[in-house]
C-alpha cells in the first residue's frame, strides 16, 4: 500500500489544515489534496484561502471548505470548533503559528500573548476538541506543529521556542494517551524552513528546507513514531546537537539565531 492510500484508509475521508495559506500549512494541504483527501481550511485571509480552494478542487476534484477565522483571538478555536461540528474529519494538522526573535527584555509584550495563544491555547483546546472527536469516531489523527528549537531554550527567541517546547511535550504524551483510542498522534519538529515565518520572526534564512519537503516528511511519520524530523537537514543539526549536554545546546543555539537575526550574542 503506498502513501496516500494508507493516509486515506487511517484518516479520510477529510482533513482540517490551520495556517493553510503559506508555507508548511500550504503545502500540507497540497499534499493531502493529492491523496485524494476533501479538505477544511482555516486561516484569516479570506481571499487567499478561496484562490487556494480553487486551486486544489480544479487539480484534484476533491471537495475543499474554507474558514476564515483568526485562531489568535479571544474565540477562535472555539470558532474553529463550532464551524466543524457536522464535519466527518478525520485528520487535524494545526499548523497555525508564527516565531518573534530578539531580545526577551525588548519584546512587545502584546504581539508575546497572541503568539501564546495561537502556539499554545488554540493548540490546546482544538486538540482537546478534535481529540474527544476523533477517540469517538474510533480512528482519526493529530499533527502538531512542534520545532527543533523545541528541544532546548534558545537565547533570542526565547519565547517562541517555549511555545514549541510546549507542543513538543504535548504530542509526545497525547501520542501514548489516545492510541488505545484509534487515534495517531504526531509532532512535527523540522529545523529551518523557507516559509513566511522567518520574515514575520525577523529572521535571515540561509540553508533551510523547502515547506513540500517538511510536508512530505510529516506526512509519512504519521501513524509510525511520536515525532517527525523531516527533511535531511533537521536530522544532521538534531544528531548534532544530541550529544552535547543541554546547556551546550542552549549555547550554540542560541549563536545561530543571533547570526540569523543580527542580534547580539
């Protein structure tokens, strides 16, 4: 059996992508498209999630829904929540988020609580929500967008690899809890990657992955291991950086980031 249609058996015949209009969230949603998957799409901007509709329903002939919500509100996983309920999903890929670097003392204490919201809460409460539905419907999937920096503190966006240190540890128990449900469980931790969250982080990318290879990557790890590596790269810096004791990984991470960002060390 290949790829897709082991994905389809385990998790069709629809699947929910947050973050759906760039990068990793995007090229998610193509792939799955070309497994054949009918698809929600949430993100805030309305046009661009109509254009990529179109696009994905002209190639493959699947059914494609979209939700414009803002998932960094007061309400919007709950929105998220109460505009799926009579939807037969049975994958949830929350790639919503985005990364803020510099120094922790400098930051803008208000863009910090909606990166908090969107990385960690919204995480929260749909994977509480998709969960309960999914054990329900006796199979179904769960990805979390988790990152490299997630295994360590990393000086310069400290708060950003907290949030990903947080969904890293999230996945990883959820991963054990709800199989004896049916329900596959997965964190996606790539390293660098060309998307639009390095421009909003106010990062410099040099050697990074493409967004299709970390989709491609992810998507085959799901249902096989609690965490995803994909890409070569990921998996050189994190067989790097393992054996080194986490204050040295703290250190040297925290150099890379100043060298992306022009920050400091």
């Amino acid at each position: 059996m290949n790829r897709d249609d082991r994905l389809r058996e385990r998790y069709g015949p629809a699947a929910l992508v947050t973050g759906a209009t760039s990068g990793i969230g995007r090229a998610i949603a193509t792939e799955l498209a070309r497994a054949g998957f009918d698809l929600v799409l949430a993100a805030r901007r309305k046009p661009v999630l109509q254009d990529l509709a179109h696009e994905l329903t002209t190639r493959h002939g699947i059914s494609v829904r979209v939700l414009a919500l803002d998932l960094a509100g007061d309400r919007g996983a709950e929105e998220l929540l109460a505009a799926t309920a009579g939807t037969d999903l049975g994958l949830y890929v929350a790639a919503a988020g985005f990364g803020t670097s510099g120094a922790f003392l400098d930051a803008d204490p208000a863009v910090e609580r909606e990166m908090l919201r969107l990385n960690c809460e919204t995480v929260l409460t749909t994977s509480l929500g998709f969960g309960r539905r999914l054990a329900g419907r006796g199979r179904g999937g769960l990805v979390l967008m988790s990152s490299l920096v997630g295994f360590q503190g990393m000086p310069h966006a400290a708060h950003y690899a907290a949030t990903k240190a947080y969904v890293q540890t999230l996945a990883e128990a959820l991963h054990v809890e709800l199989r004896p449900h049916g329900v596959d469980v997965l964190a996606a931790a790539p390293g660098p990657t060309h998307s639009g969250f390095a421009g909003r982080a106010g990062m410099r990318m040099g050697t990074a992955l493409t967004p299709e290879t970390v989709a491609r990557g992810t998507l085959s790890a799901l249902g096989r291991r609690p965490t995803a590596l994909p890409g070569l790269l990921t998996r050189v810096l994190k067989a790097a950086l393992l054996p080194l004791p986490r204050r040295g990984r703290v250190r040297i991470m925290g150099s890379v980031m100043a060298g992306m960002t022009g920050h400091p060390r």
